[in-house]
C-alpha cells in the first residue's frame, strides 16, 4: 500500500512541534500539539510522557487531561483514565465534554448510577450534547428504564448515526464498515481493530438515512450481536447491506438464529450439548401454573432479555420468590431459562469461554466460583494462583483440557451457528457433555488491564484472528467491481 498523505503531513508538523518546544522549553503550545500529534500517529508510549510534561506545566490543561485520558482509556487502563477525567472535571466543571468523558469511563467501569448523574451535568451546560445523551441512553438502559433510554437515544443520534475513529497508520488504510446499534447487544468489535490498519465507520443503523451515501469501505463488520435486543437495528442493517457489494463479516442473517429462545432448539439437537430451554413471555403471563403448564420446575432463572453479563439475571427457586423477581426486572417480556445445576465435584463452578472467528475456536477465559452466576470480573480465578494454573492450562492446551468429545461438540455449535465471530459460554459435565448457557455474537475477548500473562495472550490471538478475517474478506473485495465506494479517494484525504 502507499504512504498516506496525512501521515506524512503529522510526520512534518511534529518536526515543527519538536523544534519549537526545544527553542521554548517553558512553552506549553508546542508540547501540547506535539502530544497530540504524537497520538495520532500512533505512538501511544511516547504520547503519554508528553502529556505528562503538558500536565507537569499546566496542571489543569484541559486539552492534555482529556486527550490523556482516552488514550488511557484506550490501552485499557480505566481506573487511571478515570483520575484525569475526574481531575478535568474538578478543575473545569463547566466544561460539558469532561463530565461526558468521565461519564463514560464510568460507565465502562460498571456504574451506570454514577454515569448518569456525570451525563446529567453535561446536558445542564450543553442540552443539545449528543455524546451527553448517547452515554445517558447507555446508563438508563442499564438503570432499567427503557422509555427514558430511548428518548436520549433519539436525541443523540438522530442526527449524528455516522462516527469515523481516527486512523493513526502510515500507509493507506484498509477501509471498514461497521454496522452498530443504538441499544443494547453490540460487540463492540471496532476497539478490536488496529487503527494503524483499519480506517472504521461505525453506522448507527436505526438512525442512519437508508438512502445517505455509505462511507467508503472494502468490508462490512456487523457489530449488532443480540438477536433479541437488536430486531429494529438488524432490520436497518440487512437494508443497508443491500446498498454494497463489500463482503459483510456477521450479517443480520446470521445473528437472528442465535435468540435466547431459538438457540435451545437448535443446540438441543447436536449430539454431546446439553442447552437448557428457555422461552420468551410476557410478564404479566409469569406465574407458577404457566410455568408448570410449560414444562417448567423450580428453580428457573428470569432475565430481561437484552442484557448480558449476569445483567438483570434472577434464580427463582420457588414460586413464592417469583413476584419479588418480576418487579426487579425492567421491560414487558421475561426470558424464562430451565435451571442447569453445574456445580463440579469439587463445590466450584466454572464457566468456559471459546471465541469462534472464521470457523476455528480459540480459548478465551475460564471463570471459577462459588455462586452459580459465575462471571469473570466476580470470580476468584484471578485471585487464587491454584484457580490462575487451571485456567492457564486451558489457555495453553484447550483440547487437552476440555477433550475430544467436548471439543467435537463445540465445534458443532460454531458449525450450527455459522458466525463469522461469535462466542459460547459452557461448562462441563461429569460426563463429558457440554452445557451451553450462552452462544451468540455479543461477546468479545479484551485483553485485560495491565497486559501481560496467559489471558492477555489469549486475547490478542483472537483480535489477531479477527483482524485477518477482516483482512482477508477486504483483499476479496479489492478484486469486485466497486466493493463499497470510492476506497481509492481515501488516499490524500
């Protein structure tokens, strides 16, 4: 590929930055555009320390807090993101971006509460803030309050469905399409894709004019991940698709098999899966007589459908729990799942996680707890070095660990779904069956904070496996008559 000509002209700015804060070594101007600069070509070490001499002179530069805080952001280090997003705010709380920024750190933290009191300030200084009333869209949604989610969510992409990710590369870029939803069950694939490589447009699909012009791109990625949360937005995306001829990674066809009620009926026939059934109600239908009707026993597990990661999950074990779970949780539809006890025989449970990208499986973690609604960041696998040595094990050696029957079994699964990207949450029975609790196209592998060890690993061999799908799908396309517009435009922007 060529050199890209905005490269080059941030390779020439910089020279000028540097020569000016060597000849003003006091001067806070030229630091802070040679930190920014340094940022956007991608050389985030180096953008750092110079934030860092920007704050050393300025203690409350609110350009060089903010911009440092994303890039914390971005390399995974949120509790230090947080810190110069509170001290933005702190010093400048009448700015409404730093209560955005922290608003959202927060929010990935896993305090909706607190976010949305940040996103709150935002809109009392700036109403018309979309990124105000997006991040507070997210928050009520995870606060359980849809109508008021989806008043903000209009108010913030309506009229901002299209956001193009800086690109940071030196060469011309690989264009991509991604294709999101305002609401819940995204994968937020973009954050998996090298912007020194990839030149991402994320596309808002129920806002997104059907008849607007797509932005350039050689590959669509499909992001929208929850069959059940994601009906409108995948209508919207299956629209759009038919608009290009770039080969489109996890279309909306794909995604609507794998609901939370469809995927029990599917898995239940592969032979060596056990997929506990699960049905979709209306709330006000959910007592104990419909639910014995149905072919139900105590204890059954109640979730709004939607949410992920043990969100709005209940265990009712009997029905004189059932009232008390229903009020606690939001919408007019109740997901009703059979109860798999998959304790060990140990007293642990444990809950696998594989990545499937492309037809191939790849380990991603291994949660061990006490409680049955085991999660990785609520699990003791990373406190206890016995706990750390298994899930290491199967890190290293997944076939080994889980079998070939297990293995065979999963592979099943990938084969049966036909995502390009997706994952499955399972546990393992005595026997050597494979209980899946979850499969479907709304799970990632981050690495985690810090960097380094086995699951660190783990999760790079993955975002390296989807990178060269998406690669690979792009370089099909480059061989098509007009894959997705005007890619060749791109370079020289």
């Amino acid at each position: 590929m060529a050199d890209w000509s905005p490269h080059r002209q941030r390779e020439a700015a910089l020279a000028v930055a540097d020569a000016q804060a060597a000849a003003e070594p006091d001067a806070v101007a030229p630091r802070f555009a040679r930190a920014c600069l340094l940022d956007d070509l991608g050389r985030a070490a180096e953008a750092r320390s110079a934030y860092l001499e920007v704050l050393a002179r300025a203690p409350g530069h609110l350009g060089a807090l903010c911009r440092l805080g994303n890039l914390l952001l971005a390399t995974g280090r949120v509790d230090a993101a947080a810190t110069a997003f509170g001290e933005a705010v702190a010093r400048h709380p009448d700015d409404p971006a730093a209560w955005v920024n922290l608003g959202n750190v927060l929010l990935q933290s896993g305090d909706p509460a607190s976010a949305r009191g940040r996103f709150e300030a935002a809109l009392r200084l700036d109403g018309d803030l979309a990124e105000a009333h997006q991040g507070l869209a997210r928050a009520l949604d995870d606060l359980g309050e849809p109508a008021a989610a989806e008043r903000h969510r209009r108010l913030g992409y309506a009229s901002h469905p299209l956001t193009t990710l800086p690109y940071r590369g030196g060469r011309a870029p690989v264009p991509v399409l991604v294709l999101a939803s305002a609401g819940g069950g995204n994968a937020p694939l973009w954050t998996l894709l090298d912007d020194r490589v990839f030149l991402t447009s994320v596309v808002i699909t129920e806002f997104f004019d059907p008849e607007a012009q797509l932005p350039p791109h050689a590959a669509v990625l499909g992001a929208i991940g929850d069959a059940d949360a994601g009906g409108r937005a995948l209508e919207a995306a299956a629209h759009l698709l038919q608009r290009t001829g770039a080969p489109a990674i996890n279309p909306p066809a794909a995604i609507l098999g794998t609901g939370r009620s469809e995927n029990p009926r599917r898995l239940s026939r592969i032979d060596g899966v056990v997929a506990p059934r699960c049905l979709s109600l209306p709330r006000t239908l959910v007592d104990s007589d419909v639910l014995a009707r149905l072919g139900f026993a105590f204890p059954v597990l109640l979730r709004a459908p939607g949410f992920h990661g043990g969100h709005f999950l209940r265990r009712v074990d009997g029905a004189h729990e059932l009232a008390d779970a229903l009020e606690r949780l939001p919408g007019e539809q109740v997901a009703v799942t059979a109860f798999a006890d998959t304790r060990s025989p140990d007293g642990w449970y444990r809950k696998y996680r594989v990545m499937m990208v492309d037809g191939h499986l790849h380990p991603a973690h291994l949660a061990v707890g006490r409680d049955w609604k085991v999660h990785y960041a609520t699990s003791e696998t990373a406190a206890r070095p016995d706990l750390r040595a298994e899930e290491d094990a199967f890190l290293h050696d997944m076939a080994g660990t889980l079998g070939p029957a297990a293995m065979a079994a999963l592979q099943r699964v990938s084969d049966m779904l036909a995502l390009d990207y997706g994952g499955i949450d399972f546990a393992l029975r005595p026997d050597g069956r494979v209980v899946v609790f979850e499969a479907n196209a709304t799970m990632v592998a981050q690495p985690p904070a810090g960097g380094g060890g086995p699951r660190h690993a783990a999760a790079e061999r993955i975002r390296a496996a989807l990178q060269a799908m998406v690669l690979a799908r792009a370089s099909e396309a480059s061989g098509r008559r007009d894959p997705g517009g005007p890619v060749a435009a791109l370079d020289g922007a």
